[in-house]
RNA sequence: GGACAGGUGGGUGAGCGGUUAAAGCCAACAGACUGUAAAUCUGUCCCUCCUUGCGAGGUACGAAGGUUCGAAUCCUUCCCUGUCCA
C-alpha cells in the first residue's frame, strides 16, 4: 500500500444531472482518489472511524473519503507530530481522500469549554483544560500539517434557536473569518493540493444565508459547504435551509451539507443538489444499538430479538447481515462486546454507502425521481 | 457438639429505633443520539387502584414471638449459611 503525495488540485465533473430535481452525479478528483458523488463520508473524528478498520473500510466497504477533526487530531497527537510522520493518510494508513473538519463544530458542542473572540475561539481542551486558541489561519495551517484533501475553513456553528441580531453577527464573523483564512491559505498553499472550503452560516434565516453566501463566493473556493445545520432544529428546518442556500451555490463546484442526515433524509438533501454528506449517526447510533435497515430501525437490545434467528436485513449484502443472526449481534451488545460495535457499524455504514451508490445510479440512468418515490415507500421513517 | 461472623428487594450491598418501599452498583426493560468531550446518556425497575400525584392502599429486610407511640434496625426462641475449634 503506498501513499502517494498530492498531485493535483481538487477538480470536479458533473457526470449526469436529474433534470426534475437538480441532484447530480459527478466525480471528485483528489490527490487521494476519485470520489464518486453524491457521496456520504463516514465520520473519523480521530482518526479511525470507530470500530473499523481503514482495511474494512476500504477493501469491504469501498469508502471513498471520510472524515477527520482538525480539534481532536491537534489535542492529541498534535498536527506537528503527525506531519512528522508523513502526514495523516500515512498515520492511519488510509490511501484515500480524506477531509477535516476544522474545529468549528465544536464551538458549537463544545459550548462550555469555549470562548470565540474576533480573532478566533479560545478553547479549553476537554482532554485535560489546557487553553488554545484557533484562528482562521491556524486551522488552516493545521490541516496542512495534516495533508488533508479537502480542509473546512474555522466557522462558527451556532446553536438553534438563535436570534436574528446574533446569528447576523456570528454569520460576519465567520465570512470574515472565512476572508482572513483564504487570503492565508492561498499565501501558503501555492499548488492548491489541499482544497479549502468555506462554510455558509446564517442559522435558519435564508437572508443571512444569502448574504453569508454572496460574499463567501467571492472567494471563489472549489468547493462549498452548508453549515450551522442539525445543532436542535427542526428537520424539516434544516431541509429547508440546505435547499434554500443550496439553490446560492455554483454549479460546477460540490456542495457540502455538514452533520446530516437520516438515512431518509439522504436523497432530500441529494434532490437540492448536495453532492457530499457527512453524519455521526450511523457509526455512533451502531455503537448504541440502533441499526439502519431497509425495514426501519432495529434497536438490537430489545428482547424481541433474543432468539431471532433472521440476518439483520436480509436485502443487505453486508457482512454482518451476511454472517450473523439478530440473536447473536444482541448477544454481543448484552454481553459489551468490542465485536458488536465493530459488526453494527460495519453495516450501518455499509447501509449508508449502499443508499448513496443506489441514489447515484438513478441520477446516472435517469431514474432519481423514481428512485426516491420507491425508496421512500420502501423505507419507513428511522424515527 | 463448641466459638465467632452473617441472613436486606432479580444479583451484589448500604442502612443499624422515626424524614426507608429501603442508598449505590450490576442485571433486566425502554428511550435518546445528526460537521463525535459518546463502546455514551436518560428513564423504569414489589403489587393493586385511581381524580397519574413529592397520590391512596397492600405486602416486604430468614421465621415466629416480644419491647416501643414507632422496628430492617433492640430482645427471645427457632431455622439456615460461612469460617475456625473438637
């Protein structure tokens, strides 16, 4: 397994576009990689997606990107270290794209450790309270560190519900932000190997999000996020938000929905034109006993399934639902075996991968709306 | 046979005269989880009833008696368990 360096700056093709909707299939051409979009991107906050391996990630369940946290990765190793040892593809040995999130998450769930100032958020490590302060530029350079593919520009992701005043302000201060980190980047990263994405804020008003978005473009990034969803809303609301500013951003560049969804909510986001995805539920909610399947949600615990000798979804081709009864997998969540967590997240995630491959296929063949009426009669809410 | 130490709700284990239907932990049961402070967290967990409430009854701390206004807590006898000595 080698670990080729950068080689080329992000670039992305749009491959088919369902005509009725607006979703797409495209390519995301990285240093790591071709990512084929719309793609879900398995979360790996410090670096490993928990319970898995990179190998059954990569050789099982074919993931293309996933994720990592620029504020856990810089507590613990510390961004230095890791680029002493050849950056972050090579500390986990995963070949593939991988994208960081920049830490403006947790200046949302981190709420009391935190303190954001014009020049940046003052944290205080929830490891052991040491103070450290991230800036637009600092973030910037840590993911450099790291040789992330796709680096997320420090934003700050507020809480819901927000009063306008303050969610105008916060907005500002991350589009300046976004301003200050750009301008740095591109002084520093003069090859462009590691792209940067700017975040969209503006809480739930879709005129801050016009607004953040307006002056966000004129950076002319490859590539843009929504953020500042998923933190308490509605679902409903966030739907409404991601298509609102969804509907603000380039054609030719991926769109970026962050911390969502569902696995019913996949092909609404997708139908706006959202190319790329991200979520904890799958790999956390499988560590908790709550299991996607194309019938609804299994909650493995529950004692119905003490003896019950049927895979876990049967129209699932992953391996746990290839290998083990219900019977076993609640078996080894009763008894806090390691092995649960790694089999349930194994098909969750495969759950995830496989509903995105599906959904890509229709745009591909031109069957997206049909695709979404049966998916959505086929798979009863999670919830 | 003798000497100690004990017997508490599914399990452990506090309580050692009243605010105790009885802490905590575990198990069991149910729920939550959305750019991961999460292999985490929350709730229920003796029975019955209803006007679902810091509600009303009823049972309950090995058994049976007793002391007391009041006992899981004190006394008596019995039963059982463990350790040690014969």
């Amino acid at each position: 397994m080698s670990f080729p360096g950068p080689q080329s700056a992000l670039r992305f093709e749009i491959e088919a576009t369902c005509p009725e909707t607006g979703a797409r299939a495209g390519l995301l051409h990285t240093a790591h990689g071709t990512i084929e979009t719309p793609v879900f991107m398995p979360v790996g906050t410090q670096g490993t997606v928990k319970g898995l391996t990179p190998r059954a990630l990569l050789e099982d369940l074919d993931a293309r990107i996933i994720l990592a946290n620029t504020y856990h990765l810089f507590l613990r190793p510390g961004h230095e270290r890791i680029e002493r040892l050849g950056g972050l593809h090579s500390f986990m040995a995963w070949p593939r794209a991988i994208l960081t999130d920049s830490g403006g998450f947790q200046v949302f769930s981190l709420d009391a450790l935190r303190k954001v100032t014009e020049e940046g958020v003052l944290f205080h490590s929830h490891l052991n309270g040491d103070r450290h302060f991230f800036t637009p530029e600092s973030t910037v350079d840590v993911q450099l560190a790291f040789g992330s593919d796709i680096m997320m520009m420090l934003d700050e992701c507020l809480a819901w519900p927000a009063p306008y005043e303050a969610a105008e302000a916060s907005m500002r201060r991350t589009v300046r932000w976004a301003q200050a980190g750009y301008q740095h980047y591109l002084k520093r990263e003069k090859g462009l190997y590691c792209a940067l994405f700017p975040i969209v804020q503006g809480s739930m008003f879709p005129d801050l999000r016009r607004a953040c978005t307006d002056q966000l473009l004129e950076l002319d990034a490859p590539g843009y996020a929504i953020g500042g969803l998923s933190v308490g809303e509605p679902r409903a609301l966030s739907q409404e938000i991601a298509a609102a500013t969804a509907a603000l951003l380039p054609e030719d560049r991926p769109r970026y929905v962050m911390g969502v969804g569902m696995p019913e909510e996949l092909p609404r986001y997708v139908a706006q034109g959202v190319d790329m995805m991200d979520c904890v539920l799958p790999s956390r909610n499988a560590r908790n006993g709550y299991l996607f399947t194309s019938m609804g949600k299994v909650v493995i615990k529950q004692a119905r399934y003490m003896e019950d000798e049927s895979p876990l979804d049967p129209t699932c081709a992953c391996y746990t639902c290839r290998t083990f009864t219900k019977a076993y997998l609640r078996h080894l969540f009763q008894a806090g075996e390691i092995l649960f967590s790694v089999l349930a997240t194994w098909h969750n995630i495969h759950h995830y991968l496989d509903i995105m491959r599906r959904m890509r296929h229709s745009i591909v063949i031109g069957q997206f709306p049909a695709f979404v009426k049966s998916f959505q009669s086929d798979s009863p809410v999670s919830d």
